[in-house]
C-alpha cells in the first residue's frame, strides 16, 4: 500500500510530523519504523518528519517497501479456511489446537504460517499482522491485517472497544440469572505464566453472558467480553463456579495433565469457539460481520446435551 496526499494552502508551514499523524491517523510506533527505513518523500525526495511542508507538496508513505523488509514467517502448508479477505485484511476460521503466531518455543505449524503460504501461492506480497487473538484450544473467527498501516488502525480501533467479539461456550452447570454481566478484576495467579483468576486489585475485566440452552448439567452460553484480558471467558466461568466442559486449566480441579485432557469424550479442549466478530472496516468504514460455524467436536457435544445446532443460524 501506497498513501499519498497533496499538501492544501491550508497546511502550507505544517511540520511533516503534525501533518501524517493527522492525515493518516498513524501511530508513533508505526511512524518510527517508517522514518528508519526512510520511506517518506515529499516531491520524491526522502525528507525528515521535522520538515516543513508547502502549498502543493506531494506526500508518498511506501508501505510496500516496509512489507518487503519486515521479519518473513516461513510458508509452511497449515490449512486455513478464510472467512472474508480484500486487500487490506483477511479473516479466517482458526482450527482448535493451533496457535497464532511462531513463537520462541514452537516455530513452526502456526496460523501465520499457513497463511505466509497461502499468501505465496496467490502472489500477494502482504504482511502477517494479527489483530484479534484466540488461545490454542479454542476455534473460530480470527482476524489479520494484510499491512502495517491497517494493523494500526484495527488494533487502535479493537484498544478503543469499537470491536464486537461473541463466543459460545458450554459450562459446566447453569448459571444465575441466566443473562448478566461478569464484572470481576483478574490478576496472574503465582508460579504461573498465563493463568489468572479473579484477585483484589486484578485488572479491569468486564464479560456479559447469556444462556441459550441448558441440559444434562451443563448450559450452552453467548459471550461478549468488554474488556480484553488473558483467558479473560475462562477465568471468569471458573470464577463464578462455572468452569468450560473440558478446560484442563481452569476446570474444577486446577491445571490438568493434557494427557488427561485428550481422553476426555466428545470435546478434548475448552468448549470455546470465536462465533462472531463485528468492526469497522478502516479504510471503507463500512461495518463488517464475520461468522465462523462451530466445528465438528463443539457440534457434537450440543448434540449430547440435545440442542439443535441449526437454531444457531
């Protein structure tokens, strides 16, 4: 992506800087990466943000270049199945039991990889910049940003609380009232990375929930968290004596063996799953609304407690 812009009577003496940040809405962080591979030109000269602009100057920001020198995720053939793309963002249905991102401790067989090969196989010449982030276990909508200066705007956007994120879980037992909010502060729980639960002087977190169906001692539930905390709809159930069916970490004896976890029936994970996800498109501002259909495990344990997966549609 190419942004250019001439300079108005308006703006002449405007310092670059002032100018871009409110021209394009772009983040300091995303500005010092374009000012240290020096991709901003003014009349097709490379110039400092401190420079002064003039009546009829032609800005250009070449966010192509920035993808062609930023850190490559190795193409590796993970299945993807994509929701909704265009050329600026791409939304896909993450399978349970991948994780998003290469990491330090597993470099391979992510998300990102199978989307760096798909990206290969259609020639696009696009970055890999995840917005909205799922755990391991749980399946369902994900969203990308195909460039640095989309990334910027959906994750502002998403920090702002402009992003809708719904989930259906099933508990164990039925909470109540059947609807109502979660507004418990989470904190890390001692020894541990990634768990939390609910703690004096937690962070803020906030998660509405409704039941949808109940039966055979657990209840199929509709979540929106508010706010974005780490295992933020795990923490919460399990704080409230409602843990996911399956969730090794949180259910009601604490973190579990995985190898106990894998012989559980019917659902060997959280029964968790990203069903929808509703935002604003930032360059077209139209709002977008991306469903993902639960996957087979999560339809076969509604089929145990007896609901109609088509009443979902």
């Amino acid at each position: 992506m190419v942004m250019e812009r001439t300079v108005e009577a308006a703006d002449s003496g405007r310092v670059l800087r002032d100018f871009i940040k409110r021209e394009f809405d772009i983040s300091s962080r995303l500005l010092r990466k374009i000012k240290a591979r020096r991709l901003i030109t003014v009349n097709g000269e490379v110039t400092f943000t401190n420079a002064t602009l003039n009546e009829g100057d032609l800005l250009r920001i070449d966010l192509d270049s920035l993808a062609a020198t930023s850190e490559s995720i190795i193409p590796e053939d993970v299945p993807i199945d994509i929701l909704y793309e265009d050329d600026y963002l791409i939304v896909l249905n993450k399978q349970a039991g991948l994780i998003i991102h290469p990491s330090t401790v597993e470099g391979s067989g992510t998300v990102a990889n199978g989307l760096a090969r798909y990206f290969e196989r259609t020639g696009c010449r696009s970055m890999i910049h995840p917005i909205s982030r799922l755990d391991r276990g749980t399946s369902g909508v994900i969203l990308f940003a195909k460039d640095s200066y989309t990334a910027n705007c959906l994750g502002e956007a998403l920090r702002g609380g402009e992003f809708v994120k719904e989930y259906l879980g099933v508990a164990e037992g039925a909470p109540y009232p059947p609807a109502g909010a979660i507004n418990l502060p989470l904190g890390r729980v001692d020894g541990y990375i990634m768990l939390r639960a609910v703690r004096c002087g937690g962070k803020r977190a906030v998660t509405y929930y409704e039941t949808i169906y109940s039966a055979r001692g657990m209840s199929l539930l509709r979540l929106r968290p508010i706010t974005g905390r780490t295992h933020q709809l795990r923490a919460h159930l399990s704080g409230i004596g409602l843990p996911l069916v399956s969730d090794g970490l949180y259910g009601p004896f604490g973190p579990t063996d995985p190898d106990i976890i894998s012989n559980m029936p019917l659902i060997a994970r959280q029964a968790l799953h990203s069903q929808r996800l509703t935002f604003r498109h930032p360059h077209t501002s139209d709002t977008l609304v991306v469903t993902a259909p639960p996957p087979d495990d999560f339809r076969a344990l509604l089929n145990y407690i007896g609901y109609d997966i088509m009443d979902l549609c």
